[in-house]
C-alpha cells in the first residue's frame, strides 16, 4: 500500500528541490506566514519550520501543494497529467479499510480533558486583519445523523480559547447535515483532520453530490483506499496517517462572533458570526508537522486546492458540452481569488468558444465569475499570452457577453448580497470574453491574429548557447 501521509510529501518536496527548511526560530504568532508566503511568492518553494517559538516538539510545513509541479509530485505523475489522472482515478472510487488503533501514526499521542489544548497547537496568526490564530487546514468528517453517510470537507476555526474554536460553515452539504442534528436539538460530532497525503486534502475541496464519500474519491486519488481508524471520543472515523485530529462537536444553538479572515479572494471575508466548535480530544503523531495553511493574498493552498477541484470539474464538464469540446487545458487563476477562468480549444465551428464559456460559468462550482476562452498557439498558464489575447483577438461588441441577475459567490465581495440574506448568498455579474481569433479570420485570413515571434522560435534551445 502506498505512503498516505503528509510527512511522506513533505520530504519527497525536499528530495526534488521543493521546499526550503527553516532551523531558525520564527514564531507563528508573528513571522511564519510571512515567511512561508514570501518562500513561495519569491522562490516558488514549499517551506518547513523546524524551530517554533513556544511550540517545542512541533515542526510546521506550508505552501506544499500550491502549483502543478507540487501537485504532480504528490500524485506521482507529470504535470501535464495533473489534471486528466485526477478526473480518471475519482471515477473509480476505492472504499475506505478500517484498522486497529495499534497500527495508526495519528494515535501514537492522545490528549484528552486540559491537556486537549488548541492553544498548544502552533496554528498561524496569518494575514494582518485577522483577529488572532486560525486553523485553516482542518478538514471535518461528519456523518449524516440517518443515513450514516460520511463527509469531508474544509472548514476554517479561530481559536477562541483552549477548549473552543469558530466552525464556518457554508451553505453546502456540511450545513445539510448539521441543520439534521440541529432538528433533534442535538450536538454534531466532529472530528477536525489535520496534514494529510494531497490527494486526501484534494477530496476535501471536491464538490460531488450529497451522499458521496470523500474519502472514497481520495482512495481514486491514491490507487489505494484510505486507512482508517476509529475516533477516541464518538464514532467517526479519521484517515490513520494523518499529523492529527482534533475530535469534538458543534453545539447545536450557540453562535460566536468571528472575523474577519484573509480569504483565498485574496481580501478579507466580512466579520460575522459562526457555529461554535468544543474540543474533546487531541490525537497527533510523534513529532507532528502541523499543515500551517495559508490563506489571503495569492498564491497559496487553498487558491491551489480549489482551483485544481474547479479545473478538474470543469475538465470533465466540458468533455460533455456538444458531444465533446476540442479542449486543450483549463486554468482556474488562483491570483484571481479563484473567480477567473482560461478554457484554451480548438473551436471547430463559429460560436463554439462562446458555448464553451458559457458552460464553463455554469458548472459545479460558482467561484468563476469571468471565463476567458484561448487559441491553441496561446499557454493557458501565461498571463502574458492571456492579455495579449485579450487586447489583440477581442471585439468587444461581439466577443463580450454579460450575465446579469445570476448566483454568485459568496466571497464576491464586489456581488450584491440577496435582500433578507447573509453574505453566504449573492447575486450579481458573470462575464465571458473569447479571445479566440475571430473566424472569420481563420477561413478567408484576411486579416493577421498571430503573434509576430522571432525566426525559427520553436527550433532554438537557449541553453545551447548560455555558458
């Protein structure tokens, strides 16, 4: 069976020239996240502390899956495989495997009563506006109080105190199931997990039907389910390789004020108030590497996770718009707070790029807000040749389209909140450019849409004459 732990990729980033190791002192109150986000920005580089302030014991790794090469690296594949091996592999999924306590890393330390402390945990101060320390990282399994169903997804926490934390929850299935325990007037039990393999952190951010399980989409992902183990304190269970696990529960009636919070829009979320978690028990490995997640300002994690989800979604949507597009890459942008969108094809008819747009701003997920549609001589992972498409190839009376009055995010903070609603639910704009070369232009040439590259481009290799 193979390796499914995060600390397993932690050293596969620094065997292959990925992560830099920090061995002096930084404190995760005050320089870790700036640390850590300026590694990758400047360098492009993950980033382990081995030596945190007041946090003996604890190593903290960030920034590990945020590009295509970390990606690549994590699920054993070359990177222009990312995308296409993770929509194969989720359509066949692998049931989860149970096993003994005595055999999971995430038991060999248990912490239960006052020793279950959240403010012994090393979680990040991150961006400037944040009222205090956050867990970012924490991934909740939760199980559908009637039919047993289990499910994963991300939910941020601010440490209110040493034995309770916010819980947002979005409007999505975990808010489905909560709202169940809620009707019985009972607590949700919860169990918060922490540094895990990428493609079980990849099955967190996936957005699938109700009912389906993460954990299996992940067990895809790997070619091997995923090891569990019974929690400590109810009857969840957690993947056993993980760094650790906070087990608690979410009160049924009891809200706390909370934010606002750096969010992966790259701006701050609006302050408000969350659903209040209470910690029960702490399980963590020998030595644990706490997953310090960023988020804010691009480029980190949680742009990255997401995106590679609404990529691969939009992937596999699109595969099924006119019987199949001629598709060639999909980039959701990450340093767009996950609301733009490059879909570079081959149209073969007049209007397909339009229709390709279209589908792509109606897909599982609402982050986009703007999809911009390529040629086949354009890199979908180049700003440059984005822009160039945009000014050069564009006619903005024919190639702009606007949506009015359609859902949008709820981190749009630019979006109209729905009257009588939360900031969860908004409406407002999507927009769809093709910046595609006009056909006409392709069957007559009467005019020229190509980029004037220099002599014999394709056929020089500059390190052929670099010393």
């Amino acid at each position: 069976m193979r390796d499914q732990s995060f600390r397993g990729h932690v050293q596969n980033l620094e065997q292959q020239g990925e992560l830099v190791r920090v061995d002096t002192e930084t404190d995760p109150h005050e320089n870790v996240s700036a640390i850590g986000w300026k590694t990758y920005d400047q360098f492009g580089k993950s980033t382990l502390f081995t030596n945190l302030k007041g946090y003996p014991g604890w190593q903290l790794a960030s920034q590990v899956v945020t590009d295509r090469r970390k990606w690549a690296i994590g699920l054993g594949v070359s990177e222009e495989d990312v995308i296409p091996t993770v929509v194969d592999r989720i359509k066949s999924p692998r049931q989860p495997v149970s096993i003994d306590a005595k055999d999971a890393p995430v038991k060999e330390v248990i912490l239960t009563g006052e020793d279950a402390d959240l403010t012994k945990l090393p979680a990040m101060w991150t961006s400037e506006e944040d009222p205090g320390p956050y867990i970012a990282s924490g991934m909740a399994v939760i199980k559908d109080p009637e039919t047993g169903t289990r499910n994963m997804s991300y939910h941020r926490q601010q440490i209110l105190g040493p034995d309770r934390s916010g819980f947002l929850i979005c409007p999505r299935h975990a808010l489905r199931t909560y709202q169940k325990y809620q009707e019985r007037k009972e607590s949700m039990p919860v169990a918060m997990v922490v540094g895990v393999h990428p493609a079980i952190l990849y099955a967190g951010g996936f957005t699938t039907r109700y009912g389906i399980d993460e954990l299996s989409l992940a067990g895809g992902l790997l070619e091997d389910p995923v090891r569990l183990v019974k929690c400590e304190t109810s009857d969840l269970e957690v993947p056993a390789d993980a760094e650790m696990v906070i087990e608690g529960e979410i009160l049924p009636d009891a809200m706390t004020e909370e934010g606002p919070f750096g969010e992966v829009t790259g701006g701050y979320a609006e302050e408000g108030s969350t659903e209040i978690f209470v910690v029960k028990a702490i399980t963590h490995r020998k030595n644990p590497i706490f997953y310090g997640m960023h988020s804010g300002a691009p480029m980190t994690d949680p742009q990255s996770i997401t995106g590679t989800c609404v990529e691969a979604a939009l992937y596999e949507h699109l595969s099924k718009v006119e019987g199949g597009l001629d598709l060639l890459d999909i980039r959701c942008l990450g340093v767009s707070g996950l609301m733009a969108v490059v879909v570079k094809l081959r149209p073969r008819i007049a209007g397909q790029a339009k229709t390709a747009l279209l589908a792509a701003l109606s897909s599982p997920y609402l982050h986009p807000k703007l999809a911009i549609a390529i040629d086949e001589d354009m890199d979908a992972s180049d700003l440059k040749q984005v822009f160039w498409s945009l000014t050069t190839r564009v006619h903005a009376e024919q190639d702009v389209t606007k949506i009015d009055n359609t859902r949008i995010w709820s981190l749009d903070n630019a979006s109209d909140i729905v009257p009588g609603m939360s900031p969860m639910y908004r409406i407002g704009t999507k927009v769809a450019i093709d910046a595609t070369k006009p056909w006409s232009s392709r069957i007559e040439d009467k005019t020229r849409f190509d980029r004037a590259m220099p002599t014999n481009y394709d056929s020089v290799d500059i390190e052929d004459f670099l010393p």
